[in-house]
C-alpha cells in the first residue's frame, strides 16, 4: 500500500525526470507523428510493415522462448512454455510468409476485436449508468463508436485489409506523439 507523502515523492521524481528529458520526449513525439502521418497518408504500406514487424517481433521471442525453456527445462510449466514458444515461433514464420494474407487475418482480428469491445462497452455503460450519472453517455459513445469503426472494418473485407490497420496504427501514433510533445512542452516549462 503506498502512502500520501510516498506519492507526492513519487510525483516529484517524475515530474524531474520528465523535465531533465523533455527533448528526448519532444523528439520522440515528433517521430511518432511524423510516423502517424506516413501510416495515415500510406495506410497500405503502413499495414504491410506492422504485419512484417509483428511476424519479426513473434519470431524472435518465439526463438528466445524456446532457447530459455530449453535451458530451464527442469522449472515448472515447462510444456507451457514450450507450447508458448513454439506458437509464437510459428506466428511469426506465419506472418512473415504470408504478410498480404496475414494482413486479411489480422484486419478480421482487429474487427473482431472492434465488435466485441463496443458491445462490453455498451453493456458496461448501461450497467452502470446511475453510478456514472453525466459519465455514461460518454461510454456508450465510445461502445457506439467501436460498433461503427467494427462494421466498416467487417462490411468492407477484404478491401479493408488494405487499410485498416495501417490507418489504426497512423492514429494511434499521431495521438500518442501529440501527448509526448504536449508532456514535453509543459515539462520544459517548469
């Protein structure tokens, strides 16, 4: 349990630590952006390039995987660990592969994904609408919002398998390197 006076100790290391760093935070927000922007402007290429990174990314921790549960073969949950590593090597060989056709398979995910979070969100905010009382909507908004973005994504497959991720991927970078020079800036002013 952490106490009052721990985390305004806490806060304080982060906010000198924020404000000892706010270039590299600045830069690396500029980055991000100028990176949304490409994927926004290319979302094919943008789509193509995360399906590639993910197959990198599954291949080596799948390789890793395998080398450290070999090595500690003798721990505990060592077949899960085994079947973890061997799926994700798999993944990866998978995506590499076949980057166009795992970019169809990740978009129907990413849809899924979509759908399935808009109707939670949905019934999370109608659940609790008298606690949340103004807040609900804003929720159900959001629920909305994940069925919309869901349904383009689903009605318009395969076509959107082209896109879609890449422009998800573009947002979200440009969102997130937006708050990185946002936090950089006001932390220079301190």
């Amino acid at each position: 349990m952490t106490l009052p006076e721990e985390n305004t100790r806490l806060q304080a290391e982060l906010n000198a630590a924020v404000h000892a760093h706010w270039k590299a935070l600045l830069i690396e927000g500029v980055l991000f952006v100028i990176f949304g922007l490409a994927a926004i402007i290319l979302p094919p290429f943008a789509s193509l390039a995360f399906t590639i990174l993910l197959g990198w990314m599954l291949l080596i921790s799948g390789v890793i995987g395998l080398a450290l549960t070999i090595w500690a073969r003798q721990s505990p949950g060592f077949w899960w660990s085994l079947a973890s590593a061997v799926v994700a090597l798999i993944a990866g060989v998978i995506l590499l592969a076949r980057p166009l056709e795992a970019t169809l398979t990740l978009t129907i995910v990413v849809g899924a994904y979509f759908l399935a979070e808009g109707v939670v969100t949905i019934m999370y905010a109608l659940e609790h609408r008298r606690e949340l009382i103004e807040r609900w909507g804003w929720l159900l908004a959001s629920g909305l919002a994940d069925l919309l973005v869901a349904a383009v994504i689903i009605s318009g497959l395969p076509g959107t398998a082209l896109w879609a991720i890449g422009l998800l991927v573009g947002i979200n970078l440009l969102f997130g390197g937006a708050s990185m020079i946002a936090m950089a800036l006001a932390a220079r002013n301190r």
